[in-house]
C-alpha cells in the first residue's frame, strides 16, 4: 500500500485569469500547468499515489492534452464536485496511503525542500500545513476605522496541506459550510491541531495574468 497519498485540486475555472480555459490547462513553458505539478510530487516521491481532482466536463480535454504532451506520469483522475469540500470528499474514497496530502494544482512552485517538512511533519504531528511570515504591514479595517495589527502573530498559508488519513476522515463527516476556507480549517474544527512547518516563496497560487507572467519569469531563471 502507497503510504502517502496526493490529491492534487484542479475544479477552478479562472475567472480572474480571463478567457475559456480553466487556469490549470494554461501553459508554462509549452506544458499545461497542471502538468507540472504533477511532476513535482511524482519526482520527490515516485511512490505517492496521485489522484487527481477535475470536473467531469474537462476530462476528456485533459486525456487530449495527455496525449498530445505525451504526458505518461501515472495518476488518477476522480469528480470534482460544486465545491473544493465536495472534490476532497470525493477524492478520499480512492486515496491508499496512511497519509494524505493535498496541494492546489494551480501551485507548481513547491520545491522538493517544502514537501520533505510537509512528509516528515506529518508522520511526527498528524496535521501540518507550510506556512511563510508576512513582509507587509497589516491592517483591519472596521466599519470606521483601520488598525494596524502585528504582523509577528499571522502566516500566509499554502499547500499541501498534509494529515493522517484516518484525521481527515474524520474531519470530512462534518458538513459542508461556507466558513471552511481550507482542509486546515476543517480540521481545526474537527478538533485537532495544526502544526506549521516552513514553506517556500516560489509556492505561489497562480490565479491572474500577473502571477502567470511571474511564473514563466520561474521557469526561464
């Protein structure tokens, strides 16, 4: 049995990218972006399942896409849902391993360095997510003022977001509400504690034009 896990979201249809095709189709360097991403994981841990999470009507666009980019990595697609909860939901009814991950396909720039905290935090804690410290100042906006908050006390968050399976399926019997904002918060809620361990800047979510002219900018460097 695969003793982790990857279930790799692609349910967006990049509204704040613009034109027809879903985000995670566009390419980065002649190859779709999804592509890379699976190659990510595939490289740091030939071993994982990865499964993969699409909505039925772009399936079939993304067997043509395997076949025209010769694109023979072994992975599994599943039914995204109305929602990411929904995808997930679906997606742990396949997953094998003892632990499982899950990244957001439109983030091909985890390095190999992140996803060994993410593995080894796992094992040791249950629940972990990789985290960066903020740069910028912070402030909260009330209904008549603003105030700034200390930074030192807030991370910015990214994927994967990593759990022992039998966590996870636990978490995932709560119903869906709009307050869950990820699987850490789901999670959260279920009762458990999340463990940060350090993520990396290049694992940006690419979701507009700016962020996929930065990352054709990663690739050529």
């Amino acid at each position: 049995m695969n003793k982790f896990s990857v279930i790799i979201t692609a349910g967006g249809i990049g509204k704040r990218m613009g034109g027809d095709l879903p985000k995670q189709f566009l390419e980065l360097n002649n190859l779709p972006m999804l592509m890379h991403t699976i190659r990510v994981f595939h490289d740091f841990d030939s071993s994982a399942q990865l499964i993969l999470t699409l909505p039925v009507e772009w399936q079939e666009y993304w067997a043509t896409l395997c076949a025209k980019h010769q694109f023979n990595l072994p992975h599994q697609v599943v039914d995204g849902g109305k929602e990411r909860y929904h995808s997930i939901q679906n997606a742990l009814n396949y997953c094998q391993g003892d632990y499982v991950a899950i990244h957001d396909g439109v983030r091909p720039f985890v390095d190999q360095k992140t996803l060994m905290n993410c593995w080894n935090g796992v094992q040791e804690f249950g629940a972990v997510i990789p985290v960066l410290d903020l740069k910028e100042s912070l402030r909260k906006v009330g209904e008549n003022e603003t105030n700034s908050v200390n930074r030192s006390e807030f991370r910015i968050v990214q994927t994967p977001q990593c759990f022992k399976k039998d966590i996870l399926l636990v978490a995932y019997q709560k119903s869906f509400h709009e307050g869950i904002t990820d699987d850490a918060s789901l999670v959260e809620e279920a009762g458990y504690v999340i463990h940060l361990v350090e993520g990396n800047e290049q694992n940006i979510k690419i979701t507009t034009p700016t962020d996929l002219r930065f990352a054709d900018f990663l690739l050529r460097s």
